[in-house]
C-alpha cells in the first residue's frame, strides 16, 4: 500500500507589524456575501492543480432561504480581511442531528479558506470557537461544507495532480496553518487508484467473491433504470441512510438536502455506472460512480482555447469516480459490495474508462479498503478531518524543516 508523497512541509507565515492591519467579524451586507464565495477563485488563482469552483454554488452555500441545512442547522460565517482585500473565511456551525448522534457538546466548522497567513488563519479559527462557545459548546471538528454529505477534509498527501469531481483540493501550506492553531487529526479520509483490466474483469479474489454473491438465487444485479431514474434515485437514499447511519460524523439527509445533492448529479450520471442489488426484488445495496469530469475542466481553464477545447476533452475522460456505495446493514454479509463493484467495473471498461478512483474511505473503515485492495487499488491521496477545543489558542509559526530545536 502506498501512497504519493506528501509537499515538503513549508513555514506558515508569522503575523507582522509590518502588515496592513487584520480584521474579522461575520458577513454583513452584500459586499461581505460577495467577497466570501468569491474567494477560492481570487486567492488560489494561478494553483495549475486547483479547479475554481462555479460561482453559483459558492453563493448557494451562503443563502439561508435556499440551501437545505438552514432549516435543520444554524451557522455564521466570517471573513477576515487585511484592509480592503479578503484574506480568510470560515463557517461555524451547529447541527443538531450531529449533536444528537455523536457529540451532544459539538460543533462543525468548513468552508475554510485562507492566504499563507498564520495571524488571519488563528483568527477565523478563534472566531468561530467563540460563536460555538456563546451557545455552550465545547469542541469543533472539520471541515465540512456543512455535513459530511459535502465535500470535507483537507488534502494532507497527494498533491500530484488536480482532483477528482467533487473531491477538495487545497495549498499544501493548509496542514501547517491547521497545525499552528492548535488543530489536530480527527480522521483521515482515503483515496484509492484502482486500474480498470482489461475486459473490466477484476483479480481473481475479488472476482470469486463477486459470483459467490451474485449467483445467490434471490440475488439480482441491474444497473439504473433511465424509464425510473427517479424511483431509482429514491432508492439510493433509502439505502444510503440506512447503511451510512453508524458512519463517523454522518448525519441523516433531509429530503431537500437530498434532492439539492441529486440536482448537482444528474447531469453527471451515467446510467450503465450506477448499480444495484436487489434481494427478493427490493434494493438493498448499490454504487454509483461518476465520470471525472474534472479531467476536461481542467483542459478547459484559464483561457478561451481551452474553454474550445473542452467537449473534445470531455470525450476522453477516461477515469470514473465511485462516489457513494452502501448495503443495507442486515445484508452485509452477502459480498453485494463485491458484485456491485465488478460490474460497474465491467460497465466502465465498456465505456473507455481506464481507471477509477474509490473516494473517500475512512480510515478505519477495514471492509472497504479491504475492497479497494482487493480490486488493485494502490492509495494515493489522503485527505484530514480536525478537531480542536473552543479555547482560543495562541497561534504558533511552524517549524522550518530541519531546523534546530
């Protein structure tokens, strides 16, 4: 098992007289809105990797009338900046769902973005424990868009190349600020590279088990039904909230915040990458993987030749994603995963695809990874969840590598 290296660590920058002078407080008014979903795109403009992410949804997550969590969840965003210019943001927020199944005195906090600037970062971080301690709180974990439904972690290894949809990609700077405020692992998110044979037909283990299970006589795998995508799609959340309901930090999806995160896949899907297993005719497992799109947005950027060249690119994506997979918890033991998983595999290789990318695996999650090996996947990316207490922390500049202590 192995897995891209990591950056070489690089110092965080201390804070400075010098520096034009740092200020934090909640979004108030439309400047402050527009200059927090603007800024991914204006601070990471000119990373070859990063994929600046659309506007609109950037906006969506700051609007409390239409995005989903408001009506579950409460939340305050920040921005820090340094004179005029925006340098930082941050979310706080509390979701009772989280609260209620996994920590009663927890807090969550995301959307974090930040310049190399250790006095900005420590900031946002200090003024989002302080909203979370106001209301009696005791620790924060993160990030999280605003559950981990959305995209979460922080890329800590692999910063080889861009990432896949719907995965984050941040500097490699990120894990050092993280550090110097006071953050330290909660869990680590896990991303596996797993070629596609030719013919689609996984190693042998893998493929044994896949007939083992498919070849149970009230076993039927179908791949998504296009005539009802809809009752399809109702399925998978079914299935999803059941299987994903002991999952660390994971909450139950509201029919909105389901419908908002199926809104942004349909254009994605591709019926023959989305499976099912059903046992005496009711789904109780599937998997959906997704083109990576990301490879023809990443041709497009930057320039109007790229932005010409993009539905050539398209054409050649040549990587899926395997986005979600969940069984059922009373029918774990039947190696569904494993069937399910060979003929979407089978389906990519039909369609072009030459590898896949099994993201994200918890850790500690043994049956999964155990999959993602026995398919040949070699780990290449780890993203990182944090925690903290709601203390203010002092912030501390990292140290220079190699330097004596």
């Amino acid at each position: 098992m192995t897995v891209s290296p990591a950056l070489p660590a690089r110092p965080v920058s201390a804070p400075s007289a010098a520096r034009t002078p740092l200020t934090v407080g909640p979004l108030r008014g439309r400047a402050d809105t527009a200059a927090f979903a603007a800024l991914p795109r204006t601070l990471h403009r000119g990373d070859p990797y990063r994929l600046p992410p659309a506007g609109r949804d950037q906006r969506f997550l700051t609007d409390r009338r239409r995005n989903p969590f408001f009506e579950v969840g409460v939340a305050e965003l920040f921005l820090a900046r340094r004179g005029r210019r925006a340098v930082g943001r941050i979310a706080a927020a509390v979701d009772p769902r989280y609260q209620a199944l996994h920590d009663a005195r927890g807090g969550l906090f995301g959307l974090f973005e930040c310049a190399d600037d250790l006095e900005a970062a420590s900031a946002l971080f200090d003024a989002a424990a302080g909203w979370l301690r106001e209301r009696g709180l005791e620790g924060i974990l993160g990030p999280l868009g605003f559950s981990v439904h959305d995209e979460c972690g922080v890329l800590v290894e692999g910063f080889d190349g861009p990432p896949t949809v719907m995965m984050p990609y941040n500097p490699a700077y990120y894990p050092a600020l993280y550090a110097a405020c006071g953050l330290v692992k909660a869990k680590d998110l896990l991303s596996w590279r797993v070629p596609v044979p030719p013919g689609g037909e996984p190693p042998e283990a893998a493929a044994r088990a896949a007939r083992w299970a498919a070849d149970a006589p009230d076993v039927r795998l179908r791949p998504l039904d296009p005539r009802r995508r809809e009752a399809d799609l109702a399925a998978v959340r079914a299935v999803y909230t059941d299987a994903w309901s002991g999952n660390y930090a994971s909450v139950p999806m509201t029919g909105r915040e389901f419908s908002r995160a199926m809104d942004r896949l349909r254009p994605l899907v591709r019926p023959e990458l989305v499976w099912f297993a059903e046992v005496r005719g009711e789904p109780v497992a599937f998997t959906f993987w997704l083109p990576d799109v990301n490879q023809a947005l990443h041709a497009a950027r930057a320039t109007p030749l790229g932005r010409l060249r993009a539905p050539r690119a398209a054409r050649r994506v040549d990587r899926a994603r395997v986005i979600l997979t969940g069984v059922r918890a009373a029918h774990r033991a039947r190696g569904l995963t494993a069937a399910l998983l060979a003929e979407a595999q089978r389906s990519a290789f039909r369609l072009g695809y030459t590898e896949s990318e099994f993201s994200w695996l918890l850790e500690d999650n043994r049956d999964a990874n155990r999959y993602a090996e026995a398919f040949g996947g070699v780990l290449h990316r780890r993203h990182r969840l944090y925690r903290r207490g709601l203390t203010p922390h002092p912030a501390v500049p990292a140290p220079v590598p190699g330097a004596r202590r």
